[in-house]
C-alpha cells in the first residue's frame, strides 16, 4: 500500500513536473531571437514578408494565447501541428519516439550490465592493474565529449576501415531492428558514455560494501569469493547504479541529440535540432515535453525497482 | 511591335546567363565517360540538410529547390548556354516592347493527381507570388507582373508594370514551378506537380522519397524508378556514406570534403566555378558608412587572393565588388579593387568619422563567412580599425543582423537574370537591396532602363553602366565567388554541376 501510494504521488508530481516544463520551455523558445517566419524566409526577405508571413502563422497573437491554445489541444491528446511544415506533430513524434526508443534501450541494455560489471571487477582489486585499466578507460572516454567519440568511431570503422555504415539512414518504413549494422556505431558510443558514469559509480559503491563485515564474515565463513559478491555484495552495491540508470533512460530516449544528429538518426533529439533551428515551438514543445515524461517515467522505474530491491525502502 | 516567337533549343534568347561560368575542372568527371542512359533504380541523393518545407515557391532553401527541380515543371528551364528552351510553355512571345508576355502551354500534360494542365494553372501560380503572406521567398519571382489572363486552355498573357525583357529567363527558377489549381494552398502537406518524380514520402531533416511518375509528358528524360533524398549533416559522415556505397551522390560539400574525396579511387569529385559569392555588407544607410570615404576605404582594406587561398583554399575566384563572376557576357573591363592600406587609412582620415570601433556579424551556418570576417578583420586591425568578430546562430541572424546593423556577412547565389542579379539587389526598391539607397542619383533610371530592354547590344551597354556604378559605389563588397562542390560514384550518369546551386536530378541514371 505504501508502495503505491508512492507511485501515485511520484505520478502527480511528474504531471506537474510536465507543466512546468511547458511554460517554461514556450517562455525560453519565445525569448530566443528570431521565429519560425524569419528562419524560414532568412535574411533575404523583407521586413514586411516577414510580417505577412507571421500573421498567417498566428505568431501575431499573444504568447498566452498561443500558450493556451496549445495546452488545450495537448489535453485533448493533439499536438497540434508543425509551423515549419504543416504536418499534424503527435504521428512525427511518434515515429521518432519509436526510433529513439529502439537505440536508447538496446544501449541501456547493453551498457548497463556492461557499466555494472566493470565497476565491480574493478572494485576487486582497487589500485591494481585492471581497476587502472578500467578507470582510466572509464575517465578518458567520460572526458572526451560523444561527438568527438563518434567522429572518431566514423573516421575508424567507416572509412579508414570500412566495416560499418558511417551513418544509420534507413527507409522510412524501415524498423531499425531490422538493420543492426547501422545501429552498431551509435549504440558504440553512447555505451562508451554510459561505462565511464555507471562504471565508476558502481566501482566506488563495490570499494565500499565490499569492505563491509558482513562481507568479511562470509568470507571468513568459507563462503566461495564470487558467490559473496555477486550474492551478498550485489544487491547492496546496485541502488546507486540503478538511480543513474533511470536517469540514463531520459537521456537516451530525448537527450540523443549529437548523437543522432552525427550519424543522422531519425530520432527524437534530431527532430528537436532542426525545430529549435527553425524555432517551430510546437514542435519544440512537443519533443521537449515527451522527453522531460522520459526522464520522469525513468526516475519513478528506478525508484521501483529499489523498493523492490531494498525491503528497508517499502517500510 | 511583335518580337519574335522562340521556341526550342536551336532559336536562342537575346539574353545570356547572368549567374555562373563553368570555367572550373570537373576534376575526375573529365576522365570517366558517361554511357548511355540506363532505366531504373533508385538514386540515393545526399546532401547537408533537408528541405525547410515542400512548398516549391515558400521554401527557402537549395534542398526544397532541388526537391522541386524534380517534382515539378517551370514553364521553361534553361539550356547549357543559359537560353530558355520550352518546358511546360512549348512557346513565348513580347508585345508592347515586353510589357506582355504570351505564352503557349503544352498540351497533355497531367499533375500527379490526374488534374489536368491547364492555364489556369499558371494564372493561379503567378496571381499567389504576388501575395506576400503566401510566396513567401516567392514573393514577385515572376517579375513585375501586374495581371495574367488566359486566352483558353492553353494560352496565357502575362503583364507587366514595366517592360521586362528577361521574363523567360526569370521564369526558369525553381520558385517558379508551375503549380495545381486545386491544392495550391496544401503543398506542404501535399506536394503536387507535373514534374518526372512524384512525391512519396518527406521525414523532416531525414530523408524525401520520391518515384517515377507514369505519365509524365517527357519520359525519355525520366531514367530512375525513384530518387531518395537524405541528409546527413556532418560531412565526414556524408564521406563515409559515398564511400561505403550507402549513398550515390554528394552535394553542397565543404571544401575540405572536396579536397579529401577528389584523392579517393572510384569517385567522381565535382569544383566548378559559379556566381555564388558572400559578401561584406557596409551599409549605406548606417553610420560610418553612410559616408562614401569610409566604403571606399573599407574596399581597400581586404587581400583579396589571400583571402580565396585561405577561406576557400583556393577553390574560387577573387571578386571585385559587382556581383557578376569573371567571364560573364556582361561585365565590361573594371579595375580590380586590390589591398592598399595607407590609402584606405588616408580616406578614412579624410572621412571625419574618428575612430572606427565595429561588431562584425557572421555566423557559421553559413560557411565560410567567419573565416572571410575574421581575414578582414585582422587586416583592418593593422589601419587601427576595430572590427569584432560575432558569429551568431542563423536565426539571430535572420532576426537582428540583417538589414539591421552595420557590418556583417552575407550569401548570394547565382542567378541567371540581370533582373534578379542587379534590380532585385541594387535598385533602392529591390527586395535585397539591404540598405534601401540608390547608389548615385539617376542609377535608379539606369538599371529600369536594363531590366526593360531586349535587345542584346542595348543590353550589354546599359549593364556596363550599370556595373560601372556599382563597382564604385556600393555597399556589398563581393571579395570572392566560391566553387561548387560535388562528389558521385562512379555509377552515376548525367550528373551536370549545377550553374545555379540547385541539382536538378531528372537529368540523371544509375549505371548498374
């Protein structure tokens, strides 16, 4: 009951959440220079073609109204539709929403246990050779930013050893499950992200417990070394790692934005590049607002899953 | 008086091309014969960005261009020398000295929903570039046009406020495609021309999808099942797609994608000379340039070679403040502005304006502006002028920098009309004349003189005047015309380096 009871208040608070984010995000898109008028007609155009041209796209009406009227059409589940082209938002979004899903949970998938497991290996011996191995891998890859990763990964693996697509382009009605090699690149890299944060986090939890009494008791008990860690040290070392993965599910369902933007990913994060370009704010605020959601639906997973893994938590 | 009727290829135009000189070396293209056309296949298109939207007369951007280039028919397009040959007009005649145009429609052709091409069709298309809040950048593309009238089905008359003797040159830009009578104002939802290519599919910033269309009226032009265009922004990912044979061409490159891929085997790697060219905006309708010394000096102040070596390694040719490029039909003999700094220091003495303290705005989306900014900069520094470099983002740019401060960057590309070259840009009514002065008194009178006259001699003296002006007294300096980059595999057929900027696709075909 107490569970639940949780889950709803985290629920309420993340619609709250979500409304904030809406006005902020229409109060920041609109201090911006510039409009979708002027962005698409760009600087050849005359002041009064831009005028026009702004009428017709309503962006002469006052920023609540325009506010308003977009929240109305959200809470009866339209989106509305995109200043710079015309098209209904909510099926855009929701193609891209699958896309993003598909490489964000393959990498949550791959570079989760990954992350965990390099931590802990590390924490065996720390200060010996593998834990410096690991850690320097973990801190040099962390320091260098993904776009500089994957320029790399590209330059590597595409041209000056042609093994993989340099860039994930698909049909349009193709699912990107179905093309594997040109998720292999991308996913590379936000894994390699994901290692040096989760690594290292998990490293210096596993220092920590596995220094622990109780630890030492099993071991002194006769208990095999592997099954203490991985049965008596492992849950104990996972709610910190499984915190920062919720968090990682935000970011790699909304927050791809250089990656997917260098490997020309159609995702969301590429979709709000080109709208903060234009400054479509419908657009914008529909992407944002799906991925703040992102973010809070992988706080509240995290949370759960620690209530499920820590019985002092559902007391 | 009746001027002549022209029709096809072999009758030319008075007119020559104002926009490009195809000087430069196809670099590899040279070497590898193309083979006859091939039916079939998909060509995979790539380029930096997509379209800004598919409307073919609102959109904004080389990419929707190209998308209409293949998706729908002007009433004429240009031939290699520049002159109009019949597309959707099999036909074109001036009366009244050219202050009306007659047109002749061809006949049988059908838009990619079955309505018929009528008329009505080009009534409809030109009466909407009249209204701004529609046209958007195709606000007045058809020229001075006060009224069209059809005569049936497939006749037209065109006038104009004013004599306009390039109007079926004009009429040959991509913001000109011909469009339905009944959609007109969903195209960007529903794209609907008469063009080879219909449309099938557009993911904003990912990919368009088009394919054959059945009955289009020239098929023997039309050699793809289908074309796909994709856009990747990062040029080293646009590389590595052509090279791993994800992609079948490459345009709009950096130079530096050039330079790399014209050193790779087995691709075609495209420099070629155009009219296209940036420019240093001294505004003379702003303070300090309102005062002639101080552009005057200002032309003295940049290395002008240095800067073609430097910003564009090389891959362009040294401008000289008129916005046609070496080697046009029109441009007379003009000294050519050179570096001379104590010269320029003594006219900005002589100015009065004291110390020279500026922002000059560039951004980089539109490269390589903030590299010709920042030479011009470290120059002027040397005279004791202080120019600071701002790169802002494009929509800042769009917003606040142009038209709206003093010094800052600018982009032109080349056009195939003095109309659109000169009027549009230096009359003081012309949309892109950014500062809104006329240049000397009675230039006004000079250049309506040009936009009126048809006859080639006429022309070609007018235009010098014209230029000769301009070159003395602007305030868009023009340091340089940049190269257009391309790159194919070897497997693509008919690919012609666009004069324009804009690839038109439905000349091309895929060997295997």
């Amino acid at each position: 009951m107490t569970a639940l009871v949780f889950i709803c208040r985290r629920l309420a608070l993340l619609l709250l959440v979500l409304a904030l984010v809406s006005i902020l995000t229409f109060a920041i898109v609109n201090v911006l220079p510039g409009d979708v008028a002027t962005a698409v007609l760009g600087d050849t155009s005359t002041p009064d073609q831009v005028q026009s041209v702004r009428i017709a796209m309503g962006l002469d009406q006052p920023l609540l109204v325009r506010y308003l009227h977009w929240i109305e059409g959200v809470l009866r589940g339209d989106f509305g539709a995109s200043l710079q082209y015309g098209r209904p938002i909510g099926p855009m979004l929701l193609g891209r929403l699958e896309n993003s899903a598909i490489l964000g949970l393959i990498t949550l998938a791959i570079g989760a246990p990954l992350a965990v497991g390099f931590g802990l290996v590390a924490a065996l011996r720390p200060g010996g050779w593998l834990d410096r191995v690991i850690s320097g891998f973990s801190v040099g890859t962390h320091a260098l930013p993904e776009y500089v990763i994957g320029l790399v990964a590209i330059l590597a693996f595409s041209i000056w050893w042609p093994l993989l697509p340099g860039s994930s382009l698909m049909d349009p009605s193709e699912n990107p499950l179905h093309r594997p090699e040109a998720l292999v690149l991308p996913v590379g890299v936000l894994v390699l992200g994901m290692l040096a944060v989760i690594g290292q986090l998990t490293r210096a939890s596993a220092i920590g417990v596995l220094a622990s009494a109780y630890i030492r008791t099993a071991v002194l008990k006769g208990v095999p070394y592997w099954r203490v860690v991985l049965r008596h040290a492992l849950p104990n070392l996972l709610p910190p790692a499984i915190a920062e993965i919720g968090m990682y599910f935000g970011y790699v369902i909304g927050g791809l934005v250089v990656v997917e933007t260098l490997f020309s990913y159609a995702g969301v994060g590429q979709m709000m590049t080109n709208a903060v370009a234009y400054r479509d704010v419908p657009t914008i605020q529909a992407a944002v607002l799906v991925v703040a959601a992102a973010y809070g639906v992988g706080n509240l997973l995290a949370d759960v899953v620690a209530l499920l893994t820590n019985p002092r938590l559902r007391t | 008086m009746r001027l002549p009727i022209f029709r096809g290829p072999t009758r030319r135009m008075f007119l020559g091309g104002t926009g490009a000189v195809l000087t430069g070396a196809a670099t590899a293209a040279a070497a590898i014969p193309d083979a006859a056309p091939r039916q079939g296949g998909v060509l995979r298109f790539c380029r930096p960005d997509g379209p800004d939207m598919l409307d073919p007369m609102a959109n904004n951007s080389i990419s929707a261009s190209e998308f209409s280039l293949a998706v729908y028919d002007r009433l004429v397009t240009l031939d290699q020398n520049d002159q109009p040959v019949p597309q959707l007009a099999t036909g074109w005649q001036a009366e009244k000295h050219g202050q009306e145009w007659v047109l002749t429609l061809r006949e049988g052709v059908t838009f990619h929903d079955g309505q018929e091409f009528t008329a009505a069709n080009v009534a409809a298309t030109i009466e909407r570039s009249l209204d701004k809040s529609v046209a958007g950048i195709g606000y007045q593309a058809f020229g001075p046009v006060r009224s069209v009238q059809t005569d049936g089905k497939h006749k037209v008359r065109v006038v104009l406020h004013a004599p306009f003797g390039e109007f079926p040159v004009a009429v040959s830009i991509a913001v000109c495609s011909i469009l339905p009578l009944k959609g007109i104002g969903d195209l960007r939802q529903t794209p609907n021309g008469t063009g080879p290519y219909q449309f099938r599919d557009f993911q904003p910033g990912q990919s368009v999808t088009l394919e054959r269309y059945g009955r289009f009226w020239n098929p023997g032009s039309q050699h793809l099942d289908g074309i796909r265009m994709v856009f990747v922004h990062e040029a080293v990912a646009m590389q590595a797609a052509l090279r791993g044979g994800q992609v079948d061409v490459l345009t709009q490159l950096p130079t530096e994608a050039f330079l790399v891929l014209s050193k790779v085997p087995g691709i075609r790697a495209y420099s070629v000379s155009t009219g296209n060219y940036q420019t240093v905006q001294i505004m003379g309708n702003m303070a300090p340039f309102d005062n002639p010394k101080v552009r005057e000096a200002f032309r003295y102040i940049p290395d002008r070679p240095a800067i073609v070596a430097g910003a564009l390694f090389g891959q362009g040719k040294v401008g000289n403040d008129v916005p046609l490029p070496p080697g046009n039909i029109y441009l007379p003999e003009l000294p050519q502005w050179k570096q001379d700094l104590p010269r320029a220091r003594k006219l900005l003495e002589d100015s009065g304006v004291g110390p020279i303290e500026l922002d000059f705005y560039t951004t980089s989306d539109r490269q390589p502006a903030p590299k010709l900014a920042l030479a011009f900069a470290a120059e002027a520094a040397k005279i004791g002028v202080k120019l600071n470099v701002r790169d802002v983002p494009f929509t800042e740019y769009a917003a606040n920098v142009a038209r709206k401060k003093p010094l800052y960057n600018a982009n032109f590309s080349a056009a195939p009309t003095l109309y659109s070259s000169l009027w549009r840009c230096y009359h003081s009514k012309g949309p892109y004349n950014y500062s809104g002065i006329e240049l000397k008194s009675g230039f006004d009178s000079k250049i309506d003189a040009l936009n009126a006259a048809v006859d080639l001699a006429e022309r070609k003296s007018l235009a010098a005047e014209v230029l000769r002006i301009i070159h003395e007294e602007n305030d868009r300096m023009i340091p340089y015309f940049r190269n257009y980059f391309a790159a194919t595999s070897s497997k693509v057929g008919g690919f012609v380096p666009p004069k324009f900027g804009q690839v038109d696709m439905r000349g091309l075909w895929l060997t295997a």
